[in-house]
C-alpha cells in the first residue's frame, strides 16, 4: 500500500465547506493566547481584521511620521532611550574615573560597558 501525504503546507485550512485551501490567520489572541481561525487574504500573512487590509502609509509625510513613531516597548520612545544610553555611559564613565582614582572597590556594576566614540 503506498502511503499518500499530503501536499499543502500546515498553515493551510479548507474554508467554504471543504471547497477552498487558504491560509490561516497567524495572528494570536492575546486574551485567550490562541490563534485566529480566520483565514488570511491573498497575499497576506493575516486576515482583514488583524491588518490585512492595510497597505501602510503612501506619502513621504505618512513615511516619516510612521518611522518617528515606532517603538520597540509600548513606554519607550527613542528620545528616551537616548537619554537612558546617554546616562549610562556617563555612569559608566564616573565608575571607570573612581576606580583609576581607588575611591571605589570591588566589583564591577553589571552590564557591557558603552562604545565609546
């Protein structure tokens, strides 16, 4: 007996009443941490609800705007970032300044030390 496998990729699902192979949504529910069973637009890894339907921004203005708003956690922004970075560096070199000095001892603050410019 041969053994048949099937041909279609794993994110893929029948819709329409078994007529229709598509993707699935690959978006994921942060509520219940499941993921959507919609099935994903043509095209798209997600379905029209979770972004599928955006083209994002088609105006060098719109461009820029978007560029200056991303973040990578919800309560930082890039200016505060910065001036973290900025602070720490100055940390760092106070620290390096007291041990030349021997006014501070022992061990090292933990973390990797800045790059200096």
């Amino acid at each position: 007996m041969k053994k048949t496998t099937s041909t279609r990729p794993s994110n893929t699902f029948l819709t329409l009443g078994g007529r229709i192979h598509c993707k699935q949504c690959k978006a994921q529910s942060k509520r219940t941490k499941q993921q959507c069973r919609a099935p994903a637009m043509r095209g798209k890894e997600v379905c029209r609800i979770h972004g599928g339907k955006s083209t994002g921004p088609k105006t060098e203005a719109g461009k820029a705007a978007c560029s200056a708003a991303k973040t990578v956690h919800g309560r930082e922004t890039r200016a505060k970032r910065a001036e973290y970075r900025a602070k720490m560096a100055e940390l760092y070199e106070l620290e390096e300044k007291g041990r030349a000095l021997k006014i501070i001892v022992g061990p090292r603050v933990a973390g990797r030390p800045p790059k200096h410019q």
